[in-house]
C-alpha cells in the first residue's frame, strides 16, 4: 500500500484530521485551497436535505465554518 492507500485507509477510518495534517506538510496552503475551491464549485454537488432544513429555521442569519457554498 502507498501514501495514496494511506490516506485513502486513514479516510475510511475516518481519522481526517491526520490526513489534513499529512497535506498540510506536503501541499502548499494555496494548493490545498484551490483543492477545495474545485471541489466545492462541482456543479454536480447541490444541497441535501439537511441543508435545506437549516434554511427553515427561522433566524435572520446563519454563519457557519463548512466551506461549501450550499
């Protein structure tokens, strides 16, 4: 198994802040952050059901830590 099944067996594992950590010494910060820019900007992603239960809730403003743009 190499790096990439590494990371893919600490992801199934669910250990993401290892694997966040192991990026951040490998990647530039710029790097990771157009990662998750192309990510987030899939045309393909769209909310789920959760997300648009949060919209219900009746407050004026919601802020959040998520980086996708849903």
């Amino acid at each position: 198994m190499g790096v990439g099944g590494d990371i893919e067996a600490s992801l199934d594992d669910g250990r993401f802040l290892d694997v966040a950590q192991y990026l951040a010494g490998i990647k530039t910060e710029r790097a990771i952050q157009q990662k998750i820019a192309d990510v987030i900007k899939d045309p393909r992603i769209v909310p789920g059901h959760l997300q648009e239960l949060i919209v219900q809730v009746p407050f004026k403003g919601i802020i959040t830590t998520n980086y996708d743009l849903l």
